[in-house]
C-alpha cells in the first residue's frame, strides 16, 4: 500500500487521504471530490469524511479494504468540506470508476441538485 505524503505526490479526484480534523473530531480518512485539473491551481480541496458509522443513507457510499481501508466504511457526502491540501498528510488508496459514480449520484442527492425545482 502506498502511504506517500501530499508533499511526495500530486493529489487526484477520487483519491483517499487522511486528514487531521480540528479538536473535537480526530484524523480520519476523506475522499477528494475536486475535479483533478483545478487542484493544481487551488491551496484547498473538496472533501467527503470517511467514518466507520454507516446509516445507511442515500447520501453514502460504502467503501472498505479493497479501497485501502482498514475497515468497512461509509463516504458521507452530507458533510463535504473544504480542505488545505497541505494537511492532507497521507495517502491512503483509491476509488474505480463505479464508486465514483456511485459517489457522485450520492452528492447529487445530498446537494439537492437530484431533486426537481
């Protein structure tokens, strides 16, 4: 498993990393959403925290081992968050194509952008 720092590699969309939260939440593991050709020119990303507490909402993801976690795991994308790339200290794994798509069906739907106006 790769565990290279944000300082050793180029952060990409669809890339799991760690990330050090601000007391009272703890390092955990986040999701970037940024598209990958603006984060080169931004300081910040987009996130989704990644947390062992699934609810089961239309609005998760599930992710685990084969992603590079040590657990079964939920992306909740009602929580995204932007982020210095800088803290973002250790890469963690990836996801394929059809979690992103899943991913991105699940912000639509925490976003409201899935609903009718």
């Amino acid at each position: 498993m790769d565990r290279r720092t944000s300082m050793d590699r180029l952060i990409q969309r669809g890339e799991i990393w760690s990330y050090e939260f601000k007391p009272p939440d703890k390092r955990r593991p986040v999701l970037v959403l940024s598209r990958s050709s603006a984060i080169a020119l931004l300081n910040t990303v987009i996130v989704a925290p990644i947390t062992s507490t699934i609810h089961g909402s239309i609005s998760e993801v599930v992710v685990g081992i084969d992603q590079g976690l040590k657990n079964t795991s939920a992306i909740n994308l009602d929580n995204i968050q932007t982020v210095e790339k800088s803290k973002l200290v250790q890469f963690i794994g990836s996801l394929d194509t059809g979690l992103m798509k899943k991913v991105c069906n699940a912000l639509s739907v925490a976003t409201g952008c899935s609903e009718k106006p």
